[in-house]
C-alpha cells in the first residue's frame, strides 16, 4: 500500500493525543514529523505531552520540533483568558477539557527519553518538504501560526503541499456568540493566511466534529485490548468526557464527547469516512470588535466569492469509532 506522507502539527489535547494515535498507528500514514503550538495550553506544556504521547504508543522514530509560543499578532493568551471568563460567567470546570496539565487522565512515566529536534517547527517541516520526492499533507490541529509562517517564509515550497487537512472554524454550528471555534480564535491572522494560501484545503470544523460524539461503549471496545496504548486512550478519553461536558455544560452533553482532532486525521486515513462536504467560499474575522476568529462560511453561496475550502459537515461514524479502536490496539 502506498503510504501518504504527512506532517502533524499539534497543541495536545486529549484529541490531540487521539489523532496522534491514528496518525502514528495507522500503516495509511508515514508520519514524518510532528510539530507542536501553543493552544490547548502554553507551548512547553503542550510539547511534553506530545512528547509523552509518541514515546508511550511505541513512535519515537517520529521527529518532535517546537513552534511558536503565541500566535502571530495576538498577545500570547488572549483566547485561554477569554474563555476563563466566559467559563467562570457559565460555570464551567476550572482548567478547561484538558484540565492543568493538558492531558489530565493519565500518569505517564516520568522518564521519556524522547526530545524536541534542535531545528524549530517551521524550519523543521520546510525541510520535510524540500526533501520529500512526493507531496505532503499538512494536518494541522491546533491554531495555525505555524502552518501560515512555514507559508510566508518559504514561499518556493507551498507547492510541496499536497492539501492542508485541518481541525478548526464552523459553520453553522455556533459553539458560543461569538460564533468561535477555538484554533481559529487563538490566531485569526494564521487562519486568514492559510485560508488565502491557494492551498487545497479540508476543513473539519464543530459541524462535523460535534456530529461525531464518542460514548462509553466505544471506550469498552477500546480498553478490550490489552496493550499500553489502548490503556492510555481509554482512560484520556474518560476523563476528556468528563472534562468537555463540564467546561460547556451550555452544549448539554452528558455520556457523549467530540474528539476534534481526530477527524482531521482519520480523512486523511480514509477519505471515503466522509459522507457529507462541500466546496465553500470561507474567510475569517480579523478586523472586527467581536468576532475576531469567527471563520464566515458562504454555505448559501451569495458572496460570489471562489470556494478555497472543502467544509466537512458529516463523517460515518462508526467507521470512524472503528478506526480509533484500530489504532489503538495497533499501538504499543
Ligand atoms: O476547538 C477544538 C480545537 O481546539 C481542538 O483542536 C482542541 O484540541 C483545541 O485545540
Ligand atoms: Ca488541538
């Protein structure tokens, strides 16, 4: 089987961790280097569970390179300070879905021998590009500063890029008034310049990510297998249920939880798990009072504007659920 070449940029995250998982434990994938951003929580943080993560599944060939610590224009943690407020107004869990470490759930051994390279992410997936004999698909699954820096220093090498498969934005799926998706909302410029790019692009916004919800029994089916990876998702994702649902409890979920990320991966896995898309027009807020990062979705075509996004709205989701399964028990 001919494998795709990909890179996986990253803020972990449960479903992070999640899509790590599929990318790295399925034989669709020839993970050539993982990156990391800061997101979900401050770079160091996100880097070590990344880290943590490929060494615990068994996929410490994989080269790690950090990226940015904050996004391009933004100060450095506008997003997560928002949502602190906006949770303490709802009433949401303290620390968010990731919880203080940003993947609480699980104890990791302390001894990871695995470390970043010594190039950082940008320099690092230019030149997995410029040394690659084929194109490359770029998953990114966290805000986009990298992705849009690697585009703006190394213009010569866009053309490398096979599709950017990335997990952010929505569309009409309104997640909070300010109509944000997360990633997008960290760095609204990344966002504007990937969109711009010209680079095909698959977008796996709340749409679809909050149409694929995950329940106890596809945690039973994972945690069947015996081996340490699956272990480790079963019990990330039991804690991810329980962290989601209390940091929005407005959403009204209880035994069921998106796992973003992972969708992101999994099209690029098996294209055919998606049952529902469509080629759109899709720009971001980046000048406004309120809504800076709320993507703008023309799903009634009446901008007239060219479609530079393929927009997922549905996945098939046991197939999807029976991917997950997969490469969990294909792990460590
Ligand atoms: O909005 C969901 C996205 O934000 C996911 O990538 C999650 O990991 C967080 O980064
Ligand atoms: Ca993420």
């Amino acid at each position: 089987m001919k494998r795709v070449p990909v890179i996986i940029d990253c803020d972990p995250g449960h479903d992070d961790m999640m899509a790590l998982v599929i990318g790295c434990c399925s034989p669709e994938l020839d993970v050539r280097l993982v990156t990391t951003v800061a997101g979900n929580k401050p770079l160091e943080l996100v880097t070590k569970n990344a880290l943590n993560v490929l060494n615990y599944i068994g996929a410490n060939e994989v080269p790690l390179a950090m990226g940015c610590d904050r996004p391009i224009c933004r100060p450095k943690d506008h997003a997560n300070s928002k949502l602190a407020e906006f949770r303490r107004h709802t009433g949401s869990i303290e620390n968010g879905a990731h919880g203080a470490t940003g993947l609480d759930g699980f104890q990791f051994p302390e001894n990871n021998p695995k470390e970043p390279t010594d190039i950082r992410a940008v320099e690092a997936m230019a030149e997995v590009l410029r040394e690659s004999d084929e194109k490359v698909t770029i998953i990114p699954l966290g805000p986009l500063t990298n992705v849009a820096l690697l585009i703006r220093c190394y213009p010569n090498l866009v053309d490398k890029i096979d599709k950017i498969s990335m997990m952010g934005g929505t569309s009409q799926f309104v997640f909070t008034r300010q109509y944000m998706e997360f990633n997008t909302f960290v760095d609204p410029e990344a966002t504007k310049i990937v969109f711009e790019s010209g680079i095909p692009i698959i977008m796996y916004g709340y749409d679809v990510t909050y149409s694929v919800l995950f329940d106890e029994s596809v945690i039973r089916k994972i945690e069947e297998h015996k081996n340490q990876t699956s272990h480790m998702v079963a019990e990330l994702l039991k804690t991810f249920m329980y962290r989601h649902n209390g940091a929005f409890p407005w959403l009204g979920l209880t035994d069921t939880c998106p796992i973003h990320d992972a969708c992101a991966v999994a099209g690029v896995v098996d294209p055919s798990l998606i049952t529902q898309s469509e080629l759109l027009h899709v720009d971001v807020e980046i000048g406004g009072n309120y809504l800076n990062g709320a993507t703008v979705v023309d799903y009634a075509k009446t901008t007239g504007l060219p479609a530079n996004v393929q927009v997922v709205y549905r996945m098939d989701n046991q197939r999807f659920f029976d991917l997950m399964e997969r490469c969990a028990a294909n792990g460590k």
